[in-house]
C-alpha cells in the first residue's frame, strides 16, 4: 500500500531524507514543501558564491526531484498556507526539514546601532535571498568587524575583501557585486570569544582567508601562545582540524609582512561588551578580554577587567543560527531545535505519531552539508520501522488537501515552473559569463512562470 510522506522544507536535509525514502521502499511518494520557489535551501541562499564546486550538489538534488514519486511544491509556506495539522491527517508521515535561519544576537548595549548586523542579513543580501534583497550595506567604510570564528563568518569577511573582479564569474546577486565593486572596506577585524585552538573555522576554510589576493592576514603572536590545556587539546588526534588550524595562525606570524591595499586581522579571547556611536551609528566596537580557564576540552573564557576598543563603522555578528518554532509544534527554544529522539519529534519526552525531523532543525547548526546526509537516514530509519507497525492512512498526500493549498491566491510552484525560473537564471547568467543570475525578487519568478 502506497505510503504518502510530506517533507517540509527543500535544503539539504529535505532532499537526503527524500532519496532515504524513495530508496526505502518503492511505495513511498513523496510531497516535498518549500516555502520560497526555488529549491535548495542555504545551498542557494547561504553556500557562498565563489564556492561554485561545493553548489554542484544540486544534481543529486535534481536527480531526486526528477523521480515520478516526488512532488516539489515550491512557494508554500508551512504553517503559514498549509497548517502542520492538515499535514499529520493526510500524510502517513512528515518529516520538517525546515532549517535553523534565524540569527542568535549578540544581546550587547549598542546592538541596535546603524551599520551594526547579523551575518545573516549579509549572506542572505549576496546570494539573492528574495527576504534579504532591499537590505543596504554601508561599503562607504573602512573598517569593519566581523564577530564568530566559524565558516560563516570567514565567509563574510572574504567577500568582504575579495577583489570584487574575482567574484563576477559566480553566482553573486548582481546587485551585490555592483555594491561591492564600490566598496571601501579595506580592513577586517576576525574576532572570537576563545583562542586559536578552539576556533571553529574549518582549516579549508580558513587557508582560503590566507589567500585572497591583495590582502595580508595578520595574527598577534601572543594571541597564538598557547597554554598547557591548549597545547594538550591540539595533540589529541581527533581534533587535527585544530592543530592544523593552530598552524595557520603560527604561519602567519612567521610570514614577513605584505604591503597589501587590505588586511585581515585575527582576534582571540574577545568577547563583545557593547557597540559605541555618535549619532546613531557604530564608530567603535568595545570587547572585554577573556582568560582561557580549566583543563583540556573544558576550558570557559572567563572575562577579565580588560576591554579593548576597536574602531570601525560596519560590524557583523556571525554567533550562529537557530531554528524558529511553527504554529503550536514543540519546540526547545533554549537549543533553537526540534526536541526528538534519532528523529521522532518528541513532546514532553512522549513522541508525536508521525511527526520526524533532520537536518539543522533536529541537531542545531552544525557540520557541512554532507552531515545532513546521515542524519536524515537516522530519521528515515524511524519512519520505516514505525511504518512496519502502522497501517497506511486515507485519505492521502497532497490529493487531501486539495482545497486547503488551492484555495490559496500565490501560485504553486511544481517541478516544470522551477526549471522554467533556472533555464531563465542561466540563460541571464550565460550573458554575463556567470553560472546564473538569481531572480531576487518573487514576483519576478512568478512572472517568469506565468509565461506560456
Ligand atoms: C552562510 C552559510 C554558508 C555555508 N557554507 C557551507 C559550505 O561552504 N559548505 C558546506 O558543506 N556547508 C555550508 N553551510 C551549511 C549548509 O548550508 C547546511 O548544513 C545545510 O544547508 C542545512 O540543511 P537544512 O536542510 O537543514 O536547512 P536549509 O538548507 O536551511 O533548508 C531549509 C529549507 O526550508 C525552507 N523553509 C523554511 N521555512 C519553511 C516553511 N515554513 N515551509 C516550507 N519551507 C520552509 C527554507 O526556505 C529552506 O529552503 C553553510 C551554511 C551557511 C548558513
């Protein structure tokens, strides 16, 4: 008997639980809900622009789209056009897939300050996020700062500094390369709350800031000194990302200075205090300094007496993501995520009947876009073995909810109608000598859908 199984959401973690399913059994058909037009999710609208290799995952994705048992509905909003309960009752299982986009604030005095920002807004805005697209950047700085030692926030900093001409073969939104071509931003400051030996940058990641053309990365020799907890935690094998970051920054002490148009400046055991500005707008970006204490992998940076002012007119706050909750679902609002057990959404410790979760809404915002691959073949593991002990429901899939989802004015967005929005990209990149130019604007994909 045919299973019907909704997936909420067209990341990552959406597609490998739709592949863990389709592979599952042949009488799995799949509804999968996204909440914008396109699919894809951060790989879109978050991977960045010049890592063009990393956006090839999308031909698995297409690969799985393409399947007779699989439905994209594209710009249906889930608890917002479809409530999560008209899901449960018409499909056997659903499986939220809808990702952890909201930002974790820096909660510091200032905060609210002009020119102060998330990442998010940042990254949205260059990648042509349709809910990032009227967002102004004020590039006329010099100096800007960017807080968080991950990915993300090494991948702001590069764009930041990138020569913009090494950016216009990719899939930048076109309006963000004409705002960067102008930009004046000629120094970054990289700045983490713990050392060197603790930063989460990935060393890929982070080599790739060592080299951006015409820009020198510097690093305080004393910052990298390490103490003896530190020292212990890089030689434990399985943290070598550490030690091989660890190396980097000793690299770059070691490197003879560069005359260079730009620079990058790594700082370690900084934690915000409070943004300062003269009318309305950041002019100066107070830290208070921390002190690693404690032994190896469980060391706190405790703060000091000690702040340390830093000028600049454009900050970026990159202290990671978090998932938001929707309609009446739980949710652990201390984690950001979907409170489950290997998947199976749990209430007050009791598991909800056919309710799942993957991906960043089920872990939090962690791991690289591979990880959302086992992770979501943990949760369709659950699905099968609680689909072995349960008859199939009806009726069933999107055939149930007919009248809910037409009743809605905005159009659906089915597989034909999105490879007509990615044949247009392309065909618009093509002439710019780029991969694709991104509709930033919904309306804009609609229109594009709407032509015969
Ligand atoms: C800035 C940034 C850069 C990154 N760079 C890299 C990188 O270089 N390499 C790497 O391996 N990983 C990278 N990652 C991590 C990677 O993108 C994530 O691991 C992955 O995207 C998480 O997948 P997900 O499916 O859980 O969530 P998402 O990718 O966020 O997908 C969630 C989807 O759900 C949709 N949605 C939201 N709400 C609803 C709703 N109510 N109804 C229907 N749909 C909804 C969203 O529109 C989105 O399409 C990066 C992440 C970020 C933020």
């Amino acid at each position: 008997m045919t299973r019907h199984v909704a997936v909420v959401g067209s990341g990552p973690s959406g597609f490998y639980a739709a592949e863990a399913l389709l592979n599952a059994s042949e009488d799995i058909v799949i509804d999968m809900f996204e909440r914008l037009p396109t699919p894809y999710g951060l790989v879109r609208s978050g991977v960045a622009p010049d890592h063009l290799k990393l956006k090839q995952v999308t031909l698995v994705f297409d690969k799985i789209m393409r399947s007779e048992r699989f439905h994209f509905l594209g710009n249906v909003s889930v608890g917002t056009d479809v409530p999560i309960d008209a899901l449960l009752k018409a499909y056997d299982g659903v499986v939220l897939a809808y990702g952890a986009c909201a930002d974790r604030k820096m909660s510091i005095a200032g905060e609210g300050l002009t020119n102060s920002h998330s990442a998010t807004e940042f990254v949205g805005w260059y990648n042509g996020h349709p809910d990032f697209r009227d967002r102004t950047f004020d590039l006329g700085q010099e100096t800007a700062v960017v807080v968080g030692h991950g990915n993300v926030a090494a991948d702001v900093a590069r764009i930041l500094l990138q020569p913009p001409d090494d950016l216009r073969r990719t899939d930048i939104a076109a309006h963000a390369l004409d705002a960067l071509a102008k930009s004046k931003v000629r120094e970054v400051h990289l700045v983490g709350r713990r050392g060197p030996a603790q930063a989460k940058f990935t060393t890929r990641e982070l080599r790739g800031l060592g080299t951006i053309p015409g820009c020198e990365s510097v690093v305080d020799g004393n910052a990298i000194r390490l103490g003896p907890a530190c020292e212990v935690e890089i030689s434990e094998k399985s943290n070598l990302n550490a030690l091989q970051n660890v190396q980097f920054f000793r690299g770059l002490c070691e490197a003879e200075g560069a005359r260079t148009s730009r620079r990058l400046i790594f700082h370690f055991c900084l934690s915000p205090e409070r943004l300062e500005g003269e009318a309305g707008k950041v002019d100066r970006f107070v830290f208070r300094k921390n002190s690693l204490r404690g032994g190896p992998f469980d060391q706190t940076a405790d703060p000091t007496d000690d702040l340390l002012p830093i000028e600049c007119g454009l900050v970026f706050g990159s202290i990671g993501y978090r998932g938001q909750p929707l309609e009446r679902l739980p949710f652990d609002s201390r984690r950001g995520v979907v409170p489950n057990r290997k998947g199976r959404v749990e209430s007050d410790g009791i598991t909800v009947d056919g309710l799942y979760v993957t991906g960043w809404l089920k872990r939090g915002p962690t791991g690289i876009i591979g990880t959302n691959r086992a992770d979501s073949i943990e949760t369709v593991q659950q699905i099968m073995e609680d689909f072995s002990n349960r008859e199939a429901k009806s009726p069933q899939g999107r055939t149930a909810l007919s009248e809910t989802i037409h009743g809605r004015s905005a159009r659906i967005i089915g597989l034909p109608d999105w490879l007509k929005i990615d044949a247009a990209e392309c065909a618009v990149g093509r002439r710019a000598g780029k991969p694709r130019e991104k509709f930033t604007r919904i309306a804009e994909m609609l229109e594009v859908v709407s032509v015969a």
